[in-house]
C-alpha cells in the first residue's frame, strides 16, 4: 500500500477514502499529464502569438477552461488577487523606467514613455500567462493525484513522496501556526494590532510550530518503516486514475500538434 495516499473502506467522487478519482467533470478528469500539456500549449501559443493579443486570449482561454472545469469564480478570484499583486506592480516598474523616446508625462524623476508602457503591458501580461497555467494547473490537479500520475508513469516512489511531503509541509505548518495563534489569543495575549504587536505575538510561535513539524516527520518516518516503504516491493495504491478516453487522447494530441505547427509557422516567417 503506498502512503502517500490517504486511503479507506468505500470510494468518493473525488476519491478521498480510495476508489478511482472522478470529480464528474470532463476536465477535471482528465489525465494529469494530459492537462499539463494542454496547458502548456495554450501558454506557448499565447507566448509566440503577436503581442498583446496572444496573451490576452491566453489569459481569457485560461478562465474558460475553469468556468468549464466548474472552478471559475474560485480561479477568478485567485487570478485577479495575482493581477493586482503582481501584474500591475510589474507594469508600472516597466513602464515607468524601460527607456523610450515618445514621453507620455512627467512626475519628478519618473518620465514614463510609450515604449515603457508597451513593454510593461507585454512584460506583466506574459508573467499573467505563466502564472495563470499553473495557477489553474493545480486548481484542477491536486498534488496527490499529480505524483500518482507520475509514479505510474516511472518516477520512484521516494521521490514521489518528497515532493508531496513538501508541499504538505506548507500547509502543515501554517494550520499548526493559526492553531497556535489561537490557543494564544485565548489566553488573552493581545495578537492583533500594528506591525509590532503582531511580530511580538508570532515570534513565540514559531518554536512549538516547529517542534510539532519535528515530531510530524518522526511519526511519519515510523509509519514509512512500518508500511515496508523501501522494500522494493511493487505497491499498491488505494486511488486510482480512471483509463483514459479516445476523445482525451485525440483532444490531447490535436492540441499538442495545433501548437507545434504554429509554432512552426512563427519560426518560418521570423
């Protein structure tokens, strides 16, 4: 039995408790892998189309696949949140320092040109592009489900497992830090406030966090052992992957060649 993978006695739809991992939505249920490189099209297709319109239709094809994939307001939200913190603050550095002749105003020593905000528009939407693939990859593939895809493909279950122990550790440690910053808060100390107050409330925090992820990566370590983990014996996994469609295959596949030739097309005429 692989631990990687919770397990139990009857399937979900999802397949939290075992069975085969179907969430009822043909692009939810698609191979990992498939959706790794339909993904990766539409952002080399979006990169390699003439600017800005490529990226746009991007960033747009991105939002339709999650409205489709029954994750659209959350991928929304997310998306905008990454907009707002990341893309315009790209935009604006490029735009008001990327050297140009057209200058549109002044404002000290900030003298922001035509260029720069060309450049800036193109820089921040490329950026949207790339976040926006795996932004929507991992609302649609959780990891568990991605590092079973690979482990049936040939990756070594040790290595599976460490990437997965990985990223289950950023969100072990920040439940343990908010079940801390409560047990705090209920004992009366003041965890809310300025920049001060706060840092003063978290620093003692951090140590039982980090004991509680000591003791996490012993327990598990045991429970590795006790499952005959590096046995070398072939395992077995409560989940599942469902078989793959002929339509999933041809999807797959068109996309991957509509890509490839295109970008064949924009090497010939460059």
């Amino acid at each position: 039995m692989n631990p990687l993978l919770p397990g139990g006695a009857g399937a979900t739809s999802d397949g939290t408790f075992g069975g085969v991992v179907s969430y009822g939505n043909r692009v939810r249920d698609m191979h990992p892998l498939n959706v790794a490189v339909v993904l990766a099209c539409i952002s080399l297709l979006a990169l390699v189309t003439p600017r800005p319109v490529g990226l746009v239709a991007g960033c747009v094809a991105f939002l339709g696949l999650a409205v489709a994939a029954g994750v659209g307001v959350p991928f929304a939200r997310l998306y905008a949140k990454l907009l707002l913190g990341v893309g315009l603050v790209l935009f604006v550095l490029r735009a008001a320092f990327a050297d140009g002749n057209q200058v549109l105003f002044e404002w000290g020593p900030l003298a922001p040109t035509r260029e720069g905000v060309r450049d800036g528009t193109d820089f921040a939407l490329t950026v949207m592009v790339l976040c926006g693939a795996l932004t929507l990859y991992f609302a649609l593939v959780p990891m568990k489900t991605l590092m079973l895809a690979l482990e049936l493909r040939g990756m070594p279950p040790q290595a599976t497992y460490i990437l997965l122990a990985s990223f289950q550790a950023i969100s072990d440690l920040s439940r343990s830090a908010r079940v801390v910053m409560d047990a705090q808060r209920s004992r009366g100390i003041e965890t809310e406030g300025n920049l001060w107050v706060r840092a003063k409330a978290f620093l003692p925090v951090l140590a039982p966090v980090f004991i509680t992820a000591l003791n996490q990566t012993e327990e598990r370590a045991v429970a590795l052992d006790a499952r005959a983990f590096n046995s070398g014996i072939p395992h077995t996994h409560l989940l599942q992957l469902r078989p793959t469609p002929t339509w999933e295959r041809a999807a797959t596949t068109l996309v991957a060649a509509g890509c490839l030739a295109t970008i064949g097309v924009r090497l010939l005429w460059t």
